[in-house]
C-alpha cells in the first residue's frame, strides 16, 4: 500500500470588520471555523495483466495467498489512501504591519483514492484457483470498506475538536499566519493517518493468516503448484 497526506490550502480575504466570537491578544474577534468532512471511496478495478513474478516485485501488503515459504504472490490488492484538507482563512491587516488570521472553513475528505485488485496472469480466469484468489483479494477490499466506515465517527470527532480549539493568530505576514493556523489540524491528520494505517495493518494481517495460505494452496486440488515458478534443477 501507498500513503497519500496532501494537505491543499487557500488563503482567504482580508476582514474588513469584527464578528462574533473567538478571540486573540490584540486580534479582536472572528466567527468561528466551519468544519466539512466527508470520505472518498474509489471505484475497484480489475487487473490481471502482471505475472506472478512481476506481482511479487510489487510493493504493497507481504506475499499471498500462496504461503510465506515460496514468496511467490498470486493475488495483490494495492490501495492508496490519504486525505485531502482545504483551509480557508480571513485575514485582518493591523497598523503595525502585521496581520491578525483566523480559520473561516475547513473542509477534509478522507479515504481511498484508489484501489486495484490483480490477480496473476498465469491462472487461467475460468479456473477454480482464479476463483479462489479473487475472493482471497476481495476479503482485503471489504476489510478497507470497513475500515473506512468504523473509522469515520472517530476522525469526525477529533477533526472536530482540533477546529474548535483553533484560534486567531497574529504574524508579520499572511504566509506565516497561515502555517501557523493549519499546524494544529497537520499535527492531528499526521496522527490520524498512523492510527489509521496500524489499524489496517492489524486487520488485513487476519485475512492473510498461515491457515489461509494453506487453505488457497490445497484447494482446488492443489492447483496453485501447476504456476508456480519451478526451482532450478541440480547439476549432479
């Protein structure tokens, strides 16, 4: 798997005039931030187009579903997942020069930004084994799904006290303000994002467990052995 953490910002326009709430030393007041969350799940696609060694040189998830001792994969599902924030600020020029910011809006999406399922070339599509690995596959596709769906409740809550905690800053430029409002909300998603990738980790790692292995190389007569790559012969 790959991990995506963009952040997107845009500055917002200068305050002419004090609202409510919220409050600095020296900043006078600004509203209070909106907050919008909302999750991304991409469509699944399909490919079968990559050799098992080719799968194998992959990076992504460890080998399966062939067992840990040939290494050799059959199936791979990669997903990128990340999360994609736009901040939006207003800005009120002081008399001294410097500048008084506050976060108006914050508007995150999280979630998968793509996935891809394959399965290898060598096993034939009408087969028993490509049936088997492809539902191997799309057990790690559902536990994502999942994943996302548990997750969300717990990223809304803590997205959403981060906002409320922010308040007005006050710099010598609008760059500056803006690193400054947006450090907190960095500092939290950095900590979603860990939280999010151990907790896939721990739950695919049940999927790919030794008794599945075991299970995807008996079955169908012990079919998965007729593509795997053969050892070298010995020279006597």
């Amino acid at each position: 798997m790959t991990v995506r953490l963009l952040f997107l910002f845009f500055c917002g326009v200068l305050l002419s005039a004090q609202a409510a709430v919220a409050q600095d030393r020296g900043c006078g007041q600004f509203p209070a931030p909106q907050l919008t969350i909302d999750s991304t799940l991409a469509p699944v696609q399909r490919d079968d187009g990559l050799t098992i060694a080719q799968l194998t040189r992959l990076p992504g998830r460890g080998p399966g579903p062939v067992g840990t001792s040939t290494g050799h994969v059959l199936g791979l599902t990669l997903a990128r997942y990340g999360e994609q924030s736009q901040v939006s600020a207003l800005f009120k020029a002081l008399g001294d020069g410097t500048y008084c910011a506050a976060p108006s809006a914050v508007a995150v999406t999280f979630g998968f930004q793509q996935r891809i399922v394959h399965v290898a070339r060598e096993i034939p599509g009408a087969s028993c084994l490509h049936g088997e690995v492809l539902a191997h596959e799309m057990r790690h596709v559902a536990v994502d799904e999942t994943l996302l769906r548990d997750m969300l409740p717990q990223i809304r809550s803590r997205l959403t006290d981060v906002v409320g905690r922010m308040q007005p800053v006050r710099s010598r430029s609008q760059n500056q303000a803006m690193a400054a409002i947006r450090r907190p909300l960095e500092t939290e998603m950095r900590r979603i994002m860990r939280d999010f990738g151990q907790e896939r980790d721990r739950r695919q790692a049940q999927v790919d467990s030794v008794e599945e292995y075991e299970r995807v190389s008996r079955v169908c007569n012990g079919e998965a052995r007729n593509y795997l790559p053969k050892p070298a012969s010995r020279r006597g």
